[in-house]
C-alpha cells in the first residue's frame, strides 16, 4: 500500500501523496501532554494574519520547509520515520501546539516531564493521532530516518518554528526522491535524493517528465540524469535560465531558454505567432521559412531556434526585458541581410522553402519534431 502511494505521486510535479493511515509511535508509543508550567501555546508569537502558509515535508529529502506566500520562507532537516514505521504522506494540518510536552510510554505507562530525558524535546505540533513534529534530546539523528513515524527537528529549529505558525497551519507530506524548483535568478535546478524507503525507483524518463514541467527536459541528457540517478545525492544541478516570451506584446505558452551562453525559442510556437510557414529538415538540423533558414534544435522532440535565428525565419529580434524575453517584428531594411538563405544561388526564397520542405518536413501549427522526422524518414525509404 505504502509502495503504490509513494510512486504514485511521482507523476504530479511537486505534489503530494495520498494520506496513509498507520499509527507509528515516537519513539515505541509518543503521547505528549503540557506540562504544568508551560505556557499556553495561543501566547507565543505567530506569524501575521496576511500571510498564507504551510508546512511542506519531504521524506525522502528529510526536509521542512515553511512556504509563506507561496514561497519558501525557511528549509530545516528533519528525522522522519524508518522504512519500517515510515511517517505517513497525505495532508494535514497542526490539530495542537505544546510547550515543554511530557511523554508518555503507551507500552509502560512511564511518563517522562519536560527536560533533557525527554525524547520529544521541548516542543511538540501534532498532525495526526500520536503523530507530531517535535524536537529531541538526540540531535544527531536529524537527517536520518530514525523515528516511529514522528518528524524530529533541532531543538532551536523547532522552536523558531513552533513561534511561526499557528493551530491550523496545513501539513503537507510527501515522498518525492525528484525535486525541480526555479530559483530568484530564473535558473531551473533540480535534485535526485536517495530512495530510503525503497519504494520509488526511478528512470530517466521519469526525471524528464518532472523537468519537462518545467520546460527544461530536452536541455538534459538521459546520460546525464542516469548519472545523477545513480549518484542521488540530493546535491542540485543547474540546467538553465527560463523566461516568459512574448511576441509583439502577446504572451506565448513557450518559453525562451538560456543556457550555455545561448537562447533557444519554441520554432513552431514562433511560427503560429507570426503566421510563418516553417519547414524542418532533420538531416540537415536546419529550419526553413519563406523569409529563410537557420540552424534548429531538436530537443526532445521539440524545435528551436537560436536568438539568432528569429530574424531569418521570422524578422523578429528580441531581448530580455524584465525577465521576459521580447520579440518584435524588423523593418524590411533589418531583415534584409538575414534573409538571404541562398547567396551562392539564384533561386528564390519561397523556391529555396519548397525544395526543403517537399518531402514532408512542414511542421508548422502543433506538429512536433518526431512528426517532422517520421514524415521525412518515409518519404526517403520510398524513393
């Protein structure tokens, strides 16, 4: 049951599983109680009224964070529960908030008062049952899968966070090995962590569905996430700089990528914005338009062309304008020198755009790359 909902989740990018109901205890048994001295949790400082946030666990990361806003606020490690008592995926929220809990032995009845044999720590936030995010008195063991299904924290990281959320605060647990996140900079990173569960396998193909959600996947090679597959580190690798694209002011669903010195924009997203026609042929890793050709890039089935490129095909020219890449239409005058797909010939450019796209290669509108390439791998194998 575990096993099904964990690999699940693997195919929503950034979500969370489905809740497993089981009742782990921490650590044989954890039931917390408040101490007669402490203080009502309602009185600690909690975070503004206007922010919205929750808490974000996961598992297989051993990782917390605090998303105010939508973004990430604060990122602590944690010790989360074994294989064997693994703590449950699903959505929650703090049910309780307690100050220098006493734990109690569900097995021996022995209660343990706040203090440094106490293996709660001196704050406990539960979330389900006998389940709670609390501190401990063995601090070594955060960022190990060490608990009967509790989250463990440090003891100063707990408290930060008890003082920053409130009763009611929704918990989200996952156990995602895949993470992609894109940073301030618009860099998408991502990371692989180890499967300590054992139950989510991965395959490059698996990595590039959650990358291609983030318009990256064809920018990085199966070897490549086959290498960091079998590294899984939970180190990051950074891919490359996505922007919004525009054309003559109206936004595209495709988006300018950046990397390596170099910007690569959706070919056919272009040519539908313009009303271009374009032709593709693979063998020559070339794009053909009734205003010329440039070099394209097949990238998992997805054509690009280069920043360069964009005045030959489409008499656009573009840059980076607030973190969106804008692409405005060239006078005639500009597009001249572009356009000369065939100095050494005679021929036109609408003669030039028709032999290369004869056999098939016109791929404007929704057809891909691996269309284009099927449409002229036939033609050729019935000459």
């Amino acid at each position: 049951m575990w096993k099904k909902l964990a690999v699940s989740m693997l195919s929503t990018i950034l979500l969370m599983g489905s809740a497993v109901t089981a009742f782990a205890q921490e650590p044989s048994g954890t039931t917390a109680t408040t101490a007669t001295e402490a203080a009502p949790a309602q009185e600690k400082a909690a975070a503004p009224a206007s922010h919205e946030q929750k808490i974000v666990i996961n598992l297989a990361a051993r990782s917390l964070a605090l998303m105010r806003d939508n973004a990430k606020y604060r990122l602590y490690p944690i010790g989360p529960g074994t294989a064997e008592t693994p703590t449950p995926t699903g959505f929650y929220k703090i049910l309780s908030k307690d100050v220098n809990p006493t734990w109690t032995s569900p097995s021996s009845g022995v209660s343990i008062p706040s203090g440094p044999d106490n293996p709660l720590g001196y704050r406990w936030m539960q979330f389900q049952g006998n389940y709670g995010i609390h501190g401990t008195n063995k601090p070594d063991s955060v960022g190990h899968y060490v608990s009967n299904g509790c989250v463990r924290m440090h003891e100063s990281d707990v408290e930060e966070l008890f003082d920053l959320v409130d009763v009611g605060t929704p918990v989200e647990i996952t156990y995602n090995r895949v993470v992609v996140e894109k940073i301030p900079d618009n860099t998408v990173v991502y990371y692989i962590y180890p499967d300590g569960y054992s139950c989510q396998p991965l395959e490059a193909e698996d990595v590039a569905k959650w990358l291609d959600g983030f318009g990256v996947a064809g920018f990085v090679s199966d070897e490549d996430i086959e290498k960091k597959i079998e590294a899984s580190d939970g180190e990051p690798t950074y891919i490359a700089k996505v922007y919004q694209l525009k054309v003559n002011g109206k936004l595209q669903k495709g988006k300018a990528v950046y990397q390596d010195y170099k910007y690569y924009l959706p070919a056919i997203d272009l040519a539908d914005a313009t009303g271009v026609q374009l032709g593709w042929a693979a063998e020559k890793q070339m794009l053909y338009s009734t205003y010329g050709k440039a070099v394209g890039y097949d990238k998992r089935d997805v054509l690009y062309c280069d920043s360069q490129g964009v005045a030959a095909l489409y008499h656009l020219k573009g840059e980076l304008k607030d973190n969106v890449y804008e692409l405005t239409t060239i006078n005639e005058a500009e597009a001249a020198p572009a356009a000369k797909a065939e100095p050494q010939t005679q021929k036109s450019l609408q003669e030039i755009y028709k032999e290369a796209t004869k056999d098939g290669h016109t791929v404007t509108g929704d057809t891909k790359a691996k269309d284009a390439k099927a449409a002229a791998s036939k033609s050729e194998k019935s000459r």
